[in-house]
C-alpha cells in the first residue's frame, strides 16, 4: 500500500530513489528527507526559509542562526540549490 506521499508518476528522488509526485516546474527536486541533509561546501549544516509571508529563499546555519548568504548546497556530496517554491515553502534541486 502506498503512503500518502508515493505517486505513480514515475519519479523518484534524485539521491535516495523515493518515489514522489513529479512536478515539471522542479524537474530535479529532492524528498524531504534529503532536503533535511543540506549543508555547505565545508559539511556544515544549513537550512532554508521563506524570508516573509510574500516569499523569497534565504539559507542560515541552525547552530548559530548566522544567515548562509548562498542558495548553494550539498546533500551527500552531491551540488544543489534551494529556491523559493512558486506557492511558498522552499524546493531543493539537484544541480545538472
């Protein structure tokens, strides 16, 4: 039995295989459970956010709360990079 969030669309998550709705306007993004393992270049954690109710993307690190100044990420090495989602809420992308 499926849960409520498996499709039979076909797609899956670019790193784990899980599978997921497919949204053509983020041909490349990841489950949230990857979307949970961000981090920078150097392997420190970083998260995502809505900088208001009205949208935009800015990235911090949860240990200090100091704001990560890119969209630039990694999830298990792999390049990526966050974004604001058309209808608020933030998407990860793997990168080509």
């Amino acid at each position: 039995m499926q849960n409520s969030f498996e499709s039979n669309s076909g797609y899956q998550c670019p790193l784990c295989g899980a599978a997921l709705t497919l949204f053509e306007r983020y041909p490349r993004y990841v489950c949230q459970a990857c979307a949970a393992k961000t981090c920078d270049a150097s392997g420190r954690r970083v998260e995502f956010r809505n900088l208001s109710f009205t949208g935009g993307c800015e990235g911090y690190y949860p240990d200090s709360g100091e704001i990560y100044p890119l969209q630039d990420c990694f999830i298990d090495g792999r390049a990526c990079f966050a974004d604001e989602a058309r209808f608020g809420g933030i998407v990860v992308q793997v990168r080509n």
